[in-house]
C-alpha cells in the first residue's frame, strides 16, 4: 500500500508492536474503544481481540474499502464498526460515553487531536498514543514544561510507555516514535468554563515571550495585576509546573 503524504501516513508494520500498543491502553473486555486513522489495520486487529467494540475512523477511501474487506467477520458481529471520515470532522458527542482513544495519529495533526479530544465535552476515559518521540518525552519526562504538557497534564496523567524505532513503519519516519498514555481523564481541574478558559489565557500569555519572565508576560497581557508569591522572581513559563499555573487561574 503506498503511503500518501498529503495524510501523513506511516503504516505500523510490526504485529508485535500493535499487540503492545493495544495491550499498554489497558482495554477492558467490555470497553468501546475508538481509533482514529486505522490503516492496514495492523493496530485494529490487537484492538478487536480485547474490547467489546471498536468504532474506527479513516479519511482514505482506498483503504477504508480494504478494511471493509479484510474484517468483513468483525464487521458482521458487530465488533468493529468502521467509518469514513476525516477526524478534523468527526462529531466526538457521537461516541459512546467513557470510550478509550488509541491511534497512530499522524504527526502534523498531532496539537489538533490532543487539544480536540481533550477540551471534547464527550471526553475518552483514556488515551493511548503512537506520536513522535520527542513529542511524549515533551509531555511525560521533561522538567521543562510547555503549552502542550501542561495542557494534557490539566485533564489527566500522562505516562511514557515505550520507544518505537522508525524502522517499524512503512514509509520510515525521519525519527523515532513512542506511546504515550493518559489515564484519569477529566474535568476536576476546572469548576467553570470561565476557569477553563482563563487557564488557556494564562498559558498562551505566559509563553508568549520566552525569553521574557512570565511575571511580565502575564502582567503585559493584563491577566495579573502585579508580581505575585505564586511565581519566583525570576522563572520563565517552562520553569512553573501545573500546580502553579492553576492556582494562578482560581486567583
């Protein structure tokens, strides 16, 4: 099967990795899971054997077509229903509640998806992700935070759970991948809308300029009124974990 760029395909070519991959989600037998950009299929064939139902979502009608074929089975019994669409516009509130999300999403609509899924109203109990290896190292292991790590970390815990070389995949990708994890998924962070939103604010400010203190930054943004105890003289955004930033928003 050739890969098209235009979708940022990087077909998963390793059954063992699949059967990793699917075996980290900690998918239960009565679990709905939902997988985005199923491909080949190699990654939907582990998720069939463990949840009750797969919902699965490809933007590519050649290979959507292929995999009406190769689980026609799996399609008759109800276990995988699939569906051809583009995920950019994709209803989530259609999912059933408390489904788990696990993908080899595409690289460049890595931000999207998080951010889609994350801030949904029908959020996933679960997330499990194949993305660029310094993406989940960003996110899981690095003192050094950023938009996107405190943006996942607000809604649940995330965990790196293995590195996966570029040789596994079809095209081979310029770098290494890894799985990502994010268990407890909610909202217990944010009481209001309001408080939602002003915690975005406040981060999209605070690394506005980083070179700059994020004191400055915030009060230049009018979101702080003056250097507060909350924040060292002298940090930058990256510097503030997400304990911090979200005392900052119930100020």
């Amino acid at each position: 099967m050739q890969a098209k760029k235009s979708l940022g395909q990087n077909f998963l070519m390793h059954a063992r990795i699949a059967e990793r991959i699917a075996l980290a989600a900690g998918i239960a037998p009565d679990a709905v899971v939902f997988e985005i950009g199923p491909g080949t299929g190699m990654l939907t064939r582990e998720l069939v054997k463990l949840a009750k139902k797969v919902i699965a979502v490809e933007a590519d009608q050649t290979l959507f077509e292929k995999l009406q074929e190769e689980f026609v089975q799996e399609i008759a019994e109800g276990r995988l229903e699939l569906m051809h669409s583009d995920i950019r516009a994709f209803d989530t509130d259609s999912l059933p509640r408390g489904y788990a999300l696990v993908a080899n999403i595409p690289y460049y609509l890595t931000g999207e998806i998080f951010r889609t899924f994350l801030t949904a109203r029908n959020q996933p109990s679960s997330i499990t992700f194949l993305v660029q290896k310094e993406v989940a190292e960003r996110i899981a292991r690095s003192k050094k935070e950023s938009i996107l790590s405190l943006s996942v970390k607000a809604y649940g815990t995330p965990r790196y759970a293995f590195t996966v070389p570029r040789g596994a995949f079809m095209p081979a990708p310029k770098v290494d991948s890894a799985v990502l994890t994010i268990r407890g998924i909610s909202r217990s962070h944010f009481l209001t809308q309001a408080s939602e939103k002003r915690f975005f604010a406040l981060l999209h400010a605070g690394f506005a300029h980083k070179r700059k203190f994020v004191t400055k930054n915030l009060i230049e943004a009018g979101l702080i009124g003056s250097a507060t105890v909350l924040i060292p003289e002298k940090a930058r955004a990256e510097d503030l974990p997400l304990s911090v930033w979200l005392a900052l928003c119930k100020k």
